[in-house]
C-alpha cells in the first residue's frame, strides 16, 4: 500500500489583508508548517488575582443596581462592600 504525501500550499510571503491572513489560516494547519514558526520564552507576573464566588442571583441583581445608582463598577462596590464588614469584624 502507498502512502500519499499530504500536499502542503506555501505561505504567502505577505497577506493582502488581515483578512486575507484569517482565511489562509482558517484553511491550513499551522502543524504544516514546522519551519515558519519558532519558539519563544515568555516572562509573566501576574498582577491581580481574580477570584470566583457564587452569589445568589436575586442579591447579585441588587448589587449591580446599587454600583449603577452609584456610578461604580460592581466589582468595586462588592469590594469596598466587603472591606468594610471586614474592618468591622476585626
């Protein structure tokens, strides 16, 4: 039994377009081409932690009406919500 060598279409040396780009890309594998793409390191601090918590949806529909009478996002009005009863525990 033979084996069939895939055919592989050459990258363009430049693109049109991004869109051009977005096509060519849509339609080809970028395992394909080994050769046109090389590794680099990458160096990241994270910078703020986000963390998930589940809240009621009734209270959460009064949280964003209270940030938006406020003018604040409603992340910002939790926070400064939950430092206050923190301060107030301690």
């Amino acid at each position: 039994m033979k084996s069939k060598k895939k055919h592989v279409d050459p990258i363009p040396d430049e693109f049109a377009s991004y869109e051009e780009a977005a096509e060519f890309w849509d339609t080809h594998d970028t395992t394909d081409y080994p050769e046109a793409f090389k590794t680099v390191k990458v160096k990241t601090e994270l910078r703020k932690r986000h963390f998930e918590v589940e809240v009621e949806a009734e209270l959460m529909r009064q949280l964003r009406k209270r940030a938006q009478q406020k003018g604040i996002p409603t992340k910002r009005l939790v926070n400064d919500m939950l430092r206050r009863q923190i301060s107030l525990a301690a």
